[in-house]
C-alpha cells in the first residue's frame, strides 16, 4: 500500500524518506514487508497521504502485529532480567542452616525453569523470524540459563562444606 501511495503521488524513495525523517532503505524496508512504521511514522503516513490511521492499520494488519510483538517482546525481557536478579541474589545468600539451604536449591531450579520459560516464549514470538542472529541469541540465553544454575549450586555447596 504504501509504495502505491508513494508512486501516486510521484515521489522516490528517497523523497519519501527525507518527508518522514527516515532512510531510504527503511522506506524499501517498508515496502518489502521486512519492517513496519512506527507510530510515529505512520502518523506521518497519514499527513502526507491523506489517509485515515484505520486504512493505514487494517491494510497493513502487519502494523498491528508488529506492534503488539515488540510489547510483548519487552515484557518476556523484563522478566528474564528479573528471573537473573533474583537468581544472582539467591546465589549470595548466606544459608546458615540445612532448610535454608534447601530452599535455595528449589529456588534456584524454579528460578532456571521461569528463566527457560521466559525464553520459550520469547521464541513463540520470534518463531517466522527466526534467524542465525536470534539462534545465537537463544542459544547464549540457554547458556547464561545453565551456567547460572551451576554457579548457584556451586556457590550452595561450597558454603555448605566450609
């Protein structure tokens, strides 16, 4: 839809790119179907067309979708973040007793299986995506994921024996 507009109204790429502020490889982006406007963009979209935002969305259902994969996106990265932290602070701890330290060791499993629950479904998102990029990126996640589990029952244990 929008290189048709773009072409409508007899404007390049670049033309287009210097009217929205944005490069003129984000507008091919754009027109390829690799990337969506932002909100900001798309209002642009609809000052320079002459076009209502409903068109712009419904035409482009992309838009919504894409928009609604990058909140979902920065919720499952919050809580991975705070699956670490808490990690990282259940590791430090100082267990004085064998329930405490117990308890520590449950935690720290749960806290793995939320970590590789969160990076399930960062992948669900990522599932048509799914590039060499984002392997490495998972397989990272899964690393950190482990290495921590192991560190935090290292750390457990040898408190234990001194």
């Amino acid at each position: 839809m929008l290189k048709q507009k773009r072409i409508e109204h007899k404007m390049t790429q670049e033309e287009l790119s210097e009217k929205l502020y944005v490069s003129s490889k984000t507008i091919s982006n754009w027109e390829t179907g690799k990337t969506t406007p932002d909100l900001d963009s798309l209002i642009r979209l609809k000052k320079l067309f002459d076009i209502s935002l409903d068109e712009l969305l419904m035409e482009g259902s992309e838009v919504v979708e894409n928009i609604k994969k990058r909140a979902e996106i920065r919720d499952i990265k919050i809580c991975l973040v705070c699956v670490y932290i808490s990690g990282l602070i259940l590791s430090i701890s100082d267990f004085e007793n064998l329930f405490l330290s117990v308890l520590a060791i449950i935690g720290i499993f749960a806290n793995g299986i939320c970590g590789l629950y969160f990076l399930k479904k960062y992948v669900e998102v990522f599932k048509e995506d799914w590039n060499f990029q984002s392997k490495v990126g998972r397989l990272f996640t899964i690393g950190i994921c482990l290495l921590l589990i192991v560190c935090f029952l290292g750390v457990i244990i040898y408190k234990k024996m001194n």
